[in-house]
C-alpha cells in the first residue's frame, strides 16, 4: 500500500501549525491581547502549549514553550512519517 498522500498530508500539517505557532509567538510582542487575529492564533495554540507551560519553568521572561512546540510536532511528524515510509 502506497501511504505517500498521508506522509504529505502529515508534513503539510505539521509545517502549517509550526507557522501558525511562529505567528502566535511574534504577533505577542506586536499585537494587543484582545486583537482578532491575535485571539484566533492563540485558541488553536494555547491548547498545546499549556500543558509545556506548567512543565517548563519560565527563564526570566523568555517563554521557550512555543520551542519546544515546534521541536515536539517535529519529531512526531518525523516519527509518523518515518512509520509510514516503513510500512509501504
């Protein structure tokens, strides 16, 4: 079985809410609180990055949450895709 359309669909996913966590974590310097574009990245990332948040200590004012994020989502793509690959 050929699993190539879900090994693509796996990495665009990934690369697009690694994006969309990017955004969320400039636009925070940039953005007020209440800004729409600002509220919609923050609900679809929050979610993920609160469990990091009570984990991770936060360094000074730096909140490496949002890396970690990303290195996570990474690694499971890699890992998904790496299965996927092995499987066809």
């Amino acid at each position: 079985m050929n699993f190539s359309l879900l090994i693509t669909f796996i990495e665009v996913v990934s690369q697009l809410f690694i994006w969309v966590v990017i955004a969320s974590s400039l636009f925070s310097f940039f953005l007020a609180p209440y800004h729409p574009v600002r509220e919609a990245l923050d609900r679809i990332v929050d979610p993920f990055l609160a469990p990091i948040r009570r984990v991770l200590p936060m360094a000074g004012t730096l909140d490496f949450s949002p890396l970690v994020l990303i290195l996570a989502v990474q690694f499971l793509a890699w890992i998904l895709t790496t299965i996927f690959i092995a499987i066809s």
